[in-house]
DNA sequence: AGTCAAGTTAACGTAAACGTAAGCTTGGCT
DNA sequence: AGCCAAGCTTACGTTTACGTTAACTTGACT
C-alpha cells in the first residue's frame, strides 16, 4: 500500500483555492510537505491539515491563531502549564462562537421574515395586485 | 419626551471600540449621524446601526457586505428586481451561515473531547499519577 | 529538438479596517 | 484669561492574506 501523493495544483484545485494560498500557508508554517528535487509533494495528512486551515477561515481565525492551535496541538500536551493555557484558549474560543452561534441564529430569523415577505410580495406582483 | 442623544466618545465606549472606528464606519455610509456644529451627533436608531454592524462583522461579513444589506433594507423592496436580488442574496448568505453553523459544532466538539482529556490529564498530575 | 503545461523562487502590488500622529477648534472649568 | 479634555479633519502607516508579474526549471509529449 504506497501513500497517494498530491501535486499542489491537484490540492489547490480539490479545494477550490489558488497554488499561491498553499505556498503562503506553508511560508506561515502552517503546511510543510516532503520535497521530491524542488517540487512539493503532499500526503493525506497534507490534506486533513488544509481541511482545518480552510475552516478555521470559515469561522474568522487568522491563520497566526490557527497556527498557535496546531502547535498546541502538535506539541503533546504533557506539562500541567501547557494544558492549562489550553483550557484557557479553549474557553475563550468556545465564548467567541457561542457568540458567533447566537448571531447566526438571529441572522437566520432575520432572513426568514425577509424571504417570507419577499415572496409575498412576488406573489402579489405576479397576480397583478400591485 | 426629547430624544436621548450620544457622543462618539460615549458610543464608542458603550460599544468597546474607538471613535475611529464609528468614524471609518460614517466614511463607508455606514452611519450618517446628524450634526451640531460640526460635532457628531447620535441617537438611538445609530445605535441600532452599529449594533447590526458589529454583529455583522462578528459573522466575518465585510463592511462593504454591511452596507450592501443596509441599501437592500432601507430602500423598500417593491421593484420585483429588487426582490430577486434580495432573495439570491439572502440564499448565499444562508448556505454561508449553515456552513459556518456545522464549523462551529464540529469545532464544538472537537473542544470538548481537548478539555475533558486536558482536565483528566491534570487530575493525574496533581494525583502524582505522571 | 522543440514546446508546453505545471512546477519553482523572488519580489512587488493590493484591498480592508482601522491605528496613529499632527495640527486646529471649542465648550467648560477654575 | 488660561487650560484641558474631547471633538474635528487630513493624511500617512500597518497588518493580513493573498494576487500578480517576471524569470527560470523540468518532465512529458510529438
């Protein structure tokens, strides 16, 4: 069973970014693939690590923040002041999207009665009651 | 009943960011505050413009995004053009958001196994289990 | 042998969202 | 009268996350 090797251009495009993006998440540290000469070469692993980086995006972490959390991750948390600093970036986290959740679920209402009276609307134009 | 009124200082503080911002805000069209003299001036209803904002901005929408949801929302929707637009770009908001929503879950989770195993962790430390 | 797509480094450019002086005005104390 | 905090405008600086040439190499076709 030899590994599946992935081209950066085929990473780039399963993930539906730029080769540039991977060269700059690897120049913050954030990827570090093997070398075959001077051409890159990416793992499975490769692509489990940029499904996270691409998230944490999502979800409005800068890339600093998303590497100090793979380096906590990274690093076995083995020393009691290791963990403790988790716990405390865990907390703080969990505070900001409890946060961002609340306002999505707002949000959601929000667009539900925008829609709804949207389409009313649309209905009332399409039976020429306006 | 004479309507309360704010100055950038006061907003500022009671919102936790700097007069530059709310200042930077009035420059994208943001907020249109009256004025005496030529001092800012805000009343409640600035308030609820900053507050949808700020909430916006904690959802990783741009402040170009915010104005664009402003316009579609001041100018009342009765063009049927305007409704189709109004709803595309409220289902692209939408598909966004559930991504967003399944983020924070997963990530949710994924914290809550990091906490319960660094607490477990440090139970064994201070037991002198390690 | 030629070329062509896909890779590489190096370096400069850019948009967003403010931060940070600099220099001016002003209403309110004392 | 003098001062000070708080406001104002103008303008340049800064960070993040890439975009965009430019100029070069390289393995794979034809």
């Amino acid at each position: 069973m030899s590994l599946q090797t992935f081209s950066i251009g085929e990473l780039a495009k399963s993930f539906g970014i730029t080769p540039r993006s991977i060269r700059f998440y690897e120049e913050q540290h954030l990827l570090v693939p093997e070398r075959k000469g001077q051409t890159r070469v990416y793992y499975g692993k490769d692509k489990v690590r940029l499904k996270l980086i691409l998230r944490g995006k999502r979800l409005g972490f800068s890339l600093a923040e998303i590497s100090t959390l793979f380096e906590l991750y990274d690093t076995n948390p083995n020393s009691a002041a290791q963990l403790e600093t988790m716990l405390q970036l865990t907390k703080t986290k969990r505070a900001v999207l409890e946060q961002q959740f609340n306002d999505i679920q707002m949000l959601m209402n929000e667009l539900d009665d925008v829609e709804s009276r949207c389409e009313e609307e649309l209905n009332d134009i399409k039976r020429g009651v306006a």
